[in-house]
C-alpha cells in the first residue's frame, strides 16, 4: 500500500506536484501530473534505510524550474535543488551539519536563510548561504548569541520577526533587518514575565555533554536548587522523552514545565533531562536513525547509561533517590526506565503513555519500527507493557479516557497486566480528558499538585506546607 503524503499546484494551474510514500515510509518519490489529462512524471525520489521525512512546503526555485527539498541521503540534512525535468539534484548546503528548517529563500541576492546549531546541538540559530552550493553558512546577528532564536521572515527577505529565549530566561521579539540581523525594535519585550522569573529563588540552568560509553555523548541540562551545597546528598528527578518526535534538551523558554522543574529544585531535589540517540537532534543523520526498528529498547538504554554516568560524576546525588517522568512518548519511556531498570529507578510519574507499541498510530509506529509482520520482536521488546513484572519502585500511571491520540485502551491494559502480576502501584484517571489533560475546570491545578505531592513522598522532597 501507498500514501499520497501531500499534493497542491505545482506553481502554476496546468500541474500538480505530489509526494508519493510507500507503506515502510522508506522510499518518496516527487511527481508533477498534468491536470487535465492526468498523466504524470516522476522528477525525483528519496529513499533511506530506514525512513525519509515528507517535506511540508514546497518551494519553488527560478521560476518553477527547480524544487527545494531537504534530504539527509549525504548523511546530513541538507537542502537541494531538483530539476523539475527530473534532471537531477543539486546540492545547496554541503558541509558537515544540518539545516533543521530552510526559513527564506532571496533568489535576487542569491541567498537561503536556514536555521542550524553545526557546533551545539541545544542551540538554534539563523545562518545565511548561497545558493550556489560553494559557500560556508554565515551567522545572521551577533557573534556571541546564545539560546534558541526563531525567525519569521518576510517574502522580500529583507525584514524578519526575531525571538530568542533560553531554556531558564522568557523570550524577546523583535523586529530585524536582512541579512545583517540588526534589531530595529523591540515588538515584545516580555519585561513582566522575565522579571517575575528573575526574582524567583533559584540557579540558572547548566547544560552539558555526559559520556555513556562506546564513545557516545549525550546532551543533557540540570537545575540545582536554589541553595544547593555540594556537601549534601540530593535527589534526582530525570525529565524524559527520547523519541525520534521530539528533543528535550533545547535551549529554549521551558515555560510552565521549566516553573514546576524549578519548584522541585526549591524542594531540595536536582532535575535533570538527557537526549538520547533517535532524538531529532541536528547531530546528523546517523544519531537520528539509529532508533530506527528499536523505540524504546535503545532509548531507555541511553537513559539508564546516562542516569549511571550521572551518579558517578555528581557525588551531591543520592542513588537511592532517582525519579524519572515524562509525557507521551516520554510517558512509555518512563515505564520503561521502572520495568527495566527497577535498580536505577526508585519512583517513576507515567502520563498518557503508549505501554503497547502495536496500539498506536501506524504511520509513526512504522515509520520508525518497520511492519509489524517484518519486526515482531522489536515491536514485543520496545513494548513496556511486556516487562510489567519488572516494577519495584514507586509508580504513579495517568491517563484521559478520551485521549483521541494514545488510547485509553493501553492504560487499561497496562493497568490489568500490572495487577495480575501483583504490582502495587497508583493511577488516576481523568474522564474524557484528551491526550493534554487540559480540558475541564481545575485540571491543570489538579493535576501537578498529583506530580508535586507524589514525588515529595517518593523521593522524600521538602514537606509541603499543610
């Protein structure tokens, strides 16, 4: 079977333009067809060992006769002009790095505007290259700029809305000039919010590179508390994902879950997050596939062997006080980290998690595990559900009954697969609450006051004002 990923005009009214993917998602092929009659050629086709990307905009290049794409069939995520005769694909942006977004196109000063982070994968910034294909990305703005920055660049390329935030500081907008980035005005300056989070008792976040053996780094950031003594011994919280959807370790405004990560670190506790392999980190190509047939299995890997490097490197954290959460993705990882590693992880907080892979969407679970039929194995071992009879620890499951995303169904057959292997454990449940348990009055409130309450008890936090 085959999927029709996107189709719209193809810069003009005589021809579409659509994308063409195959079931295993590893093989896309970019055909124009002629309206009226209906025949159509293929001008270009991407395909991977393990799957391809669908590009959500398309972009075209001299007046039709070239297509913009981005394909990592170099080992890095690049951009590419495609003869709209099927000629062939040039490449724009060589070098060892990847182009995470194409933002804008100046086709009369030769120029891509393209967000990247070649030296830090936690970052994000906004370079300039020409469409040559011979020249090195140039930063846009100051040289020492650190964070996440974001552009929204006009048509004309010449002027862009600029925000830029860090993981711990509220973001800024402003108004700036193209190519030089020079900041013209400040559109949104966020002075209260920023000084409200200023005056809050706490340390600024730290990141850093953790080694976890056979040569492999991860990213990771930590908040102390505010008073931290590296005499004591502290808990420590993990803040997980790990899937190829999403990278928590990004130097950009955490909003309200950076706010609760620091409440916890005022209750005397170390909270810290790591990007394990398969995360979409501009890392390359390699680190991103990698997950490729195993989610869940290399991940939760990843996250034990960081958590241990951890507790080796800081001597302030205590090793019988290790937390882990997550959300989604991170809430199966979490189930996880507590099934697997029952001897790493003491307390473990699940929200909306998918305990059984073969339960979810399938045009992500193939796209990253394969067929079911072809990957088995995979799908039984990067299942949490299947190591239920693991759990030692604290674990705390929640769910909304009308998660239109992760059904309810896994809930409740973890839920059963638990109880008939004589595990303790807590669950709530919110009536038809989807997948962001936001909906109704009080929610939210409620239910990281469930969070905060269940990991000062199980990791022995500061008391809680009665």
């Amino acid at each position: 079977s085959n999927v029709i990923a996107a189709l719209e005009w193809a810069g003009n009214s005589r021809e579409v333009v659509l994308q063409h993917l195959n079931r295993l998602q590893n093989s896309l092929s970019v055909l124009v067809g002629e309206a009226a009659t209906g025949a159509v050629r293929t001008v270009f086709t991407d395909t991977d060992e393990a799957w391809v990307e669908v590009m959500d905009d398309f972009v075209w290049l001299d007046g039709g006769k070239r297509l913009l794409w981005l394909s990592e069939r170099d080992g890095w995520r690049h951009a590419y002009a495609v003869e709209r005769d099927g000629s062939g694909a040039a490449l724009l942006t060589p070098g060892a790095y990847d182009v995470l977004s194409v933002d804008a196109v100046d086709e009369k000063a030769g120029l891509l505007y393209l967000t990247a982070s070649p030296d830090d994968a936690t970052k994000r910034f906004l370079f300039r290259v020409g469409m040559d294909g011979k020249g090195r990305p140039e930063l846009v703005g100051l040289a020492a700029q650190t964070g996440v920055h974001r552009y929204d660049i006009s048509p004309s390329a010449r002027w862009a809305f600029h925000s830029h935030s860090r993981l711990d500081e509220p973001p800024v907008t402003e108004l700036v000039r193209l190519p030089s980035g020079e900041a013209v005005r400040t559109l949104a300056a966020n002075a209260g919010l920023r000084a409200k989070v200023r005056a809050l008792a706490r340390r600024r976040a730290e990141f850093f590179k953790l080694a976890i053996g056979d040569g492999v780094e991860v990213d990771g950031w930590r908040i102390l508390p505010p008073d931290f003594d590296p005499a004591k011994k502290y808990p420590l919280l993990v803040y997980v994902y790990g899937e190829p959807a999403g990278q928590t370790v990004q130097d950009g405004w955490g909003g309200s879950g950076y706010l609760w990560h620091l409440l916890l670190a005022q209750k005397g506790c170390v909270v810290a997050s790591f990007d394990n392999r398969g995360t979409p980190a501009p890392r390359g190509r390699a680190w991103r596939k990698s997950i490729y047939r195993q989610i869940g299995i290399l991940a939760s890997a990843d996250q034990a062997a960081a958590v241990r490097a951890a507790l080796a490197a800081w001597e302030f954290v205590d090793p019988d006080r290790v937390g882990v959460w997550g959300w989604s993705g991170g809430g199966s990882m979490t189930l996880n980290a507590m099934f697997r590693y029952s001897g790493l992880y003491k307390a473990g907080l699940s929200v909306a998690s998918v305990p059984d892979q073969r339960l979810y969407d399938t045009i992500y679970q193939e796209r990253y595990m394969g067929l079911p039929g072809d990957n088995a194995e995979g799908y039984e071992n990067g299942s949490p559900i299947n190591f239920a009879k693991g759990l030692e620890g604290n674990l705390l499951v929640v769910h909304g009954t009308g998660d239109d995303n992760v059904h309810y169904q896994g809930f409740e057959r973890l839920v059963d697969e638990l109880v008939a292997a004589g595990k303790q454990f807590r669950m709530m449940a919110y009536p038809n609450r989807s997948h962001g348990i936001s909906e109704g009055r009080g929610t939210t409130f409620h239910l990281y006051t469930m969070f905060t309450r269940f990991f000062e008890d199980s990791l022995r936090l500061s008391p809680r004002p009665r």
